[in-house]
C-alpha cells in the first residue's frame, strides 16, 4: 500500500533536476553545517554501520556519511539529480561505499536492513512538498530496531505577527502613486500578495509573543497517516500594542538518537529530549542540556533558504498589550496533489471572528 | 490580417493580470519618471487631443495625458488588469476623458483618429514579449498622419563582457564544495545556469568594449513583419585582457517626435535624431543636442526591472587586449509561440569559431 508515482509526483521530481536549487541548499550554510555537524557528532553511530540517505541529491550528506566511516551508503534519489550523485561518487572513487539508487524509496530495493537514515526532507512550512512521508517508508522498509534517523524530530511553530513595512509597500503604495490616488486597485493587490502563503524573512521584532506548537514530530514513531492533517488549537497574549498582519511559521529539527538510544551525551535520556509542551505556548529557546545539534529556521537565529512562511490577512487588526489571539488551525495534503498543503485558519480577536484559506502550491 | 489570440497570447495577458507586476514596473523610477517627463515635455501636442495608450495596465500613463491636458485617451489592455484601470479612472473622476478599452489593440474598435500613441511595449532585450508589434498596429490603424508615438525609436545594443564573479559562483563552486570534489557536477551547472539567457544587473565594469548595434527601431516607419527576424554581423575589439564570459544585451528608447515634427525643442530636425550606425560599433554615450529624453537600460546607467540580458557561453575565452571578436545575431519569433524569442548566436575570437542557440521564454 505505497503510494503510486503520480504526475505531479513526477513534476515535483523534475524539480530537483536543475543544479540550482542544489546549490542554494548547498550553500546555505547553516543547513549544510548542522547536517555535517551532526553526522560527525554521531560518527561512533556511524562508523562501520549501513546508511541510508534519502533524497540525496547531489549525495552531499551521503559523501559525509562515508567520510564518517559508514561501510555502505545507500544514496536514494527519485529526480534525475540521483545520476549526477553517481558521477560525483565515481569521481571520488566511493563507488564501493556508496550506491546511489535512482528511484523513489517506495520503489527500490535493497537486501540489508540500514542502521541508520540521514535525510533533508524539510520543505517551506517544514511539511511542504510532504517529504517526510518518503523517510517514514524507508524506516518502516529498512531501519534497524534501535538505528538512528537524523534529524530525530522536528517542531513546526506559529506565532502571530506585526510587519507594517510590508504592508505599507504593497497595499498602501496604491494610495498615493505619483500623486495618483489608485486605491481602487487595493482589494485585487491584497489578494494577489496575500491570498497565498509568501515565503520571505522576517526579524524578531517582527514576532508579537512567544511561538506556538504546531506539531511535533518523533521521526521514530511518526505514522504516515498523522501527515495527511494536522490540526492545533492556539491562544496567544499580544506582547505589544500592534497592528497584527498575519501568522508566521517556522520550525526546527533535532539531531538525536531515539528516547533508548545513548546519544554523545552519554546518559540515557528519559524520552525524546525536551518535547515542547503541545497545548501552548512554548518557550522560545528550549534549553538544551545534551548538546543536542539543532537547525533552526526561527526569526531571531540566522536565515537559512527556507526563510519564514507568512500567512498575511488582508486586513491588519489593532491589538492592544495583551490582547487575546486564539483559533485553530488545519494543515492538511491537499487531494488533487499531496504535494501541496492546504490551510485551514480560523483566528479570532477583540470579539472579531475570521477565517482565512489558502494553498501553498 | 491581423494576428489572432493565441493561447499562448492568453496566458501571456494573464500574466499581467497580478498586480505585482505593475507593482515593480511602477516603482521603477527610471521608467515611471521618464514616461512621466516625456508627456510633459510633449505637451503641447497633447493638450486637447486624442490619445491612445497601448497596453495601459493600471493606467498611469493614461492618466499622466490626461493630466497633461489630452481630451480623450484610449487606454487598452487585453489583460484583465484593464478592469482595475477602469476602477482607478472612475474613482478620479477621469470616466468622461478616459475610456478603458479591455481587448487587444488588433480587436477593439474606435471611431476616431488618434494624435499620439503612448505605449510603454519594451521587453527584456527590447524585443521579448512582441508587444511592439501590438503599437504598430495601433499606429496603422488610428494614428492620424505626423502624429506623436512615445516612444519614438529604440536601439538594442550588444557587447562581450567578461563576468568572473558570476562565473566562480555557479560553475567553479562545484570544484570544492566543503571540501569535496563536485566537479562531476560541471557538465551539467553549465547547461543549468547558462543554456538561456539571464536577466540580472551587470556594471559597466563588467562590458569589454563600445556596443553594437544589433537593431534601431523608427516607430514611426517600422513595419511589423521586420519583427519576425532580426540579423546583424558584430566585429568587436576587446579594450582588454580578460575571460570573455558572453554577451550583454540592453536598450534605449527615444521620447521623440518623427522626422518632420517640431518638437519642443522648437528647431525642425533635420532626421531622426542621432541614428546609431547600423553597421559597427557606436559610442556609448550618443550626444543629445535636442534634450531627446532617453529612458537608458545600460549597465553604465541606474538599474531598471529591464537589468541586462546575458547570454553565456559555457567555457569563457580568453581574449587579449585588441583581440578581435567577430560573428553574427539572429534574433526570431519561436514558430511555437510568437512572443518567445530565438537567439541564434554565432562567434569567434583568437580563430576558434562557436555557435550558441537559446530560446528566451
């Protein structure tokens, strides 16, 4: 009961075709830096044992598994990017440790279990292009009982956001072009800049209080049927006095064993190490005591390509210091293509009750 | 005989039916304060006229002639963006001297002649999207005898350039990345990054030496059918030693009446003004003895959304200073879709000879 190659499938495959998105992920360096950091730090989980990377790519994490001392890698890759992986390998004589596999991880086979799997699935609001699902099948294929999966989990947040610059650059611009009042065209320019998710970096200051726990994932027990939707109620407290623009989201994954694996950190962790609490506000920086690496794509840490997703309102809401914000939230595949992810918001605040759908294509 | 609405014709309309396109296109000031100045500067021969604006958009040049005094303007546009324009008009009181017209210049109909044709057509490399073909309709179908078209004359331009930084970036990236050697990858970052042309903002340090002149456009006198193909032989003579990179493409429109037309500039010109020699190189910076406002696109000049067009060549050249480069352009409407653009390039230098085709989408 794997999931048949659709065409959209297929487009989303195409996709990784062109070098240049390989090179923007390369070359994000807080992506590529936590992902080699993390390999090295698990290097002792590594050495000897069988990998598998999936969606690798130009094999980048792959090579650095082998690096690490991984007898065999598996380097698994649908797009036509997998055959440029295989001429990379040749060309650094790791044929003989990596075998890079040119189909979907529903597809291909292998006669081995793997200890452990490596792979960068996150998209845009961390399960866009539903990625996640791929790593989910070749655990459940092919990880040993007790193997290691990096990133181990992942949190996707939300907070409530103020960015009066953006607004004022594509709506109230219309007001006053070369002294030409045009705010006859301000409800076509608000949808066509907010009607759909926008993916662009914003600044802490941008952020109105504390993130909210949309989903967290545990890459060890994950189902694929949890993916199809994800539903969460919030309530936030204004921090400020504020025009209030729309939702941020962002999110960040761990590097870490499973709850009974000994990590580096060289205790044996109680559970998966400090899961946000999943009915609130969490904390914006989780302490973490166990060196756990973690990649974080928040506002207040360093960008990274995966920027911040923002869901814009097309009518900005005056928020007063701790002015209740409170809804709930549906994220869900969408069925013509589950490549996409449809957005369910219903948000009220100051007695005002919306609704806001929107697709991220 | 007028060309018929294509699909491809539909889609490129709805590509202008986003408001941010006329967003960007606005908030280049280059472009919006050259038009602007260009319908005062010819307002004499706006005052009280007809006028007709080809490919309105949101309609901000109708309103600048409207502004300018004209007594009727017809503003067209086969987008839907037409609408918006028609909200804006009303909603300054403009209903009874404007009057948008939402169809395609080769489709609407009007029941008088018009004074001055105002169409703001250029696209990346002057010519992509095939819009001018759209205003020589419209002059031959309305425009009275000595009326005012703005602009009045464009001229492509081409020159070698030499771009290392964009080179290093793209291609030899891939020869260490975090150490590992990705040069298997070369082949293909090529193909990725320079099969079609690029538009991105290059400097006037980056041009080899004078440009050519691929193609001078009268407006008053160009026939539509010159559109489908444009050819020119190129010599030039590199001012330096450097990796030749590719070509340059940009362009300039003139604000200027045709040839028996007395202009604010209050002398009866003797031709159109300054013709670049069609055969060779031109100086760069043609003198302008009649304050013919030109809206520039050069690298040399303040950037505009148009930037440069860059065609480049897979292996860069290395030229000597003085060492000549020579070859030839055709530039064609695909038979696939007329507003895409064949690029047939051929070149040599230092007696190896190339041949380049891309198509511009």
């Amino acid at each position: 009961n794997l999931a048949p190659c659709t065409d959209f499938d297929k487009a989303y495959f195409h996709s990784y075709a062109h070098v240049g998105i390989h090179e923007e992920m390369i070359k994000d360096r807080v992506r590529t830096d936590t992902y080699r950091s993390a390999i090295l730090q698990h290097q002792k989980h590594i050495e000897g044992k069988v990998v598998m990377d999936v969606g690798c790519g130009t094999g980048i994490l792959a090579i650095f598994c082998a690096q690490a001392g991984a007898k065999r890698v598996y380097a698994v890759d649908a797009s036509d990017i997998a055959l440029q992986a295989n001429e990379v390998v040749k060309a650094n004589n790791l044929s003989d440790r990596i075998i890079v596999l040119h189909g979907r991880v529903e597809d291909v086979e292998i006669d081995e279990e793997v200890d452990v799997i490596v792979s960068e699935w996150m998209g845009y609001m961390l399960l866009y292009e539903s990625m996640l699902g791929s790593v989910i099948t070749a655990r459940d294929r092919w990880l040993k009982r007790g193997g290691l999966i990096l990133p181990s989990h992942a949190t996707l947040y939300m907070a409530p956001i103020t960015h009066p610059d953006r607004y004022t650059e594509s709506i109230d611009f219309w007001r006053n072009v070369y002294g030409i009042d045009m705010s006859a065209m301000l409800p076509l320019a608000k949808q066509c800049a907010f009607e759909e998710p926008s993916v662009e970096t914003i600044s802490g200051e941008n952020v109105l209080t504390w993130p909210h726990v949309v989903k967290y994932v545990d890459c060890y027990t994950l189902q694929n049927y949890e993916l199809e939707s994800v539903t969460t109620r919030f309530q936030f407290k204004s921090m400020m006095r504020a025009p209030f623009h729309g939702f941020a989201f962002w999110f960040d994954v761990e590097f870490n064993g499973p709850a009974n694996l000994n990590t580096n950190a060289q205790i044996l962790l109680p559970g998966s190490p400090n899961p946000p609490s999943l009915d609130g506000a969490v904390k914006k920086k989780r302490t973490n005591p166990n060196d756990t690496l973690i990649l974080s794509t928040a506002p207040e840490d360093p960008p990274t390509h995966w920027q911040q997703t923002l869901i814009y309102f097309y009518e900005p809401i005056e928020v007063e210091q701790d002015q209740v914000i409170e809804g709930s939230l549906v994220l869900s595949q969408s069925k013509e293509n589950r490549r996409f992810m449809n957005i369910h918001l219903e948000y009220s605040s100051g007695g005002r009750s919306f609704v806001k759908e929107s697709v991220m294509r």
